[in-house]
C-alpha cells in the first residue's frame, strides 16, 4: 500500500509541475519545463543531497537567457494545505521556505537566485510566495490584483537559529500577469535575506526597519 500510495503522490506531483510548466510558458511566451528528477525523486532519495549539480535543483526551469531564470521555482502541492497556513507560517510552510531557501543559496544566492515558491491549494488556486519587493507590490495593487503581505519563515532544526523573509504572495495568474522584463528588474538585485544578518537568531532591528519603510 505504501509504495501505491508513493506512486500515486509521484503521479500527482508531476502533473501539479506539467501544468504549472504549461502555464507560465503561456504567460511568458516561452518554454518552461520540469527540472530532471524533480519533486518526489528529492524528497524520497537521499542521494539528491550530495549532488552539487544545478540541473537538479528547483521543479522548473526557464532558458537560461530568459529574465525569469533567475528564480528558484519550488512546486508544492499538498491537499491539507490552506490559504491561513500562510499567515500562520504554520503546517508544511515552514518546511517549504526552508526548501526553496535552501535550493536558491545552493544556486548562489542573493544576486543570483531568487526563492520562488508555488503551492496548489485544493479547491482554490495556484499561489506564489516571493520576496518582498514594493514595485512588485504596488503593480499587484494598483492593477486590482491579490497581493498581501506576510512574514515568513522556519527554524534550522540543526543549529536552532531561525529565518525570517517578509514575503508577497498571489495567485499564479497575477504573477503571470507581470512583464518578465519588469520582474527582472524588479528583482535581480533585490537581497532578500536581509532580515537574516550576521550570527544573531533574531531579527536585526535595522533590517526590520529599513523593510517595513519600504511598506509604509
């Protein structure tokens, strides 16, 4: 029953990918596809974690001349996930930043992947969670579209320190209704770990303030 039930999540999760690949190259007028080995391969196969190899980072990839391939596109889609889970920073959420968080440092980080997470919620829509970026933001508000705002994190288990990003999330097709020019320059500088500085496992003030000026 257990492997049927594996299969069956397999199954589902490259159907989740298949159609998010479709739809953003729609959007984007481009092709998006399914990164080799993606989702369930990672999360049931411990080799993945001694690779040191791009192709098999993230579930989605973008040319790599196109602007969009600067994001880390992590898919989840888990059917007891709900829209205050993100509010809450509670459930599965904590584990999904920590994996998108992870992918784009092992990318290169701030200035060279930004953590793009899309989470499927049944009944609902599809749902992106990016950093915090008050253009992208105000595009969101000023053409009618879904955009709040929500601090995100988790907790490295190993170390006990804790992560915090302050984060927009929307639905997929307000996203898909951005340039993928203004998206890039919107983002391609942005350092989005700026709340997590130096060795303290608290927020610096600072760095708190200088984001929530960019709100206010």
């Amino acid at each position: 029953m257990s492997d049927f039930n594996g299969s069956a999540a397999n199954n589902k999760g490259k159907t989740f990918e298949r159609n998010i690949s479709k739809k953003l190259s729609e959007y984007f007028k481009t092709s998006v596809n399914r990164v080799p080995l993606s989702g369930a391969w990672r999360g049931n196969n411990n080799q993945y974690a001694l690779r040191d190899d791009s192709n098999y980072i993230g579930d989605l990839f973008f040319p790599t001349d196109h602007p969009l391939s600067i994001f880390n596109y992590e898919l989840k889609n888990h059917k007891e996930i709900k829209l205050r889970n993100f509010f809450m920073n509670n459930r599965e959420i904590p584990q999904f930043m920590q994996q998108v968080v992870t992918d784009s440092n092992r990318l290169g980080g701030v200035g060279k992947s930004i953590p793009c997470l899309i989470v499927h919620i049944n009944r609902e829509d599809d749902y992106v969670v990016l950093p915090y970026q008050k253009d992208m933001y105000n595009s969101l508000i000023a053409n009618n579209l879904p955009a709040n705002i929500s601090m995100l994190g988790y907790t490295d288990e190993m170390t006990g320190r804790s992560y915090k990003y302050l984060s927009i999330i929307t639905n997929l097709s307000s996203f898909g209704a951005q340039s993928a020019d203004s998206l890039y320059r919107w983002y391609h500088q942005i350092d989005w770990d700026k709340l997590n500085v130096g060795d303290n496992t608290s927020i610096s003030e600072d760095s708190l303030d200088s984001v929530l000026g960019d709100i206010i």
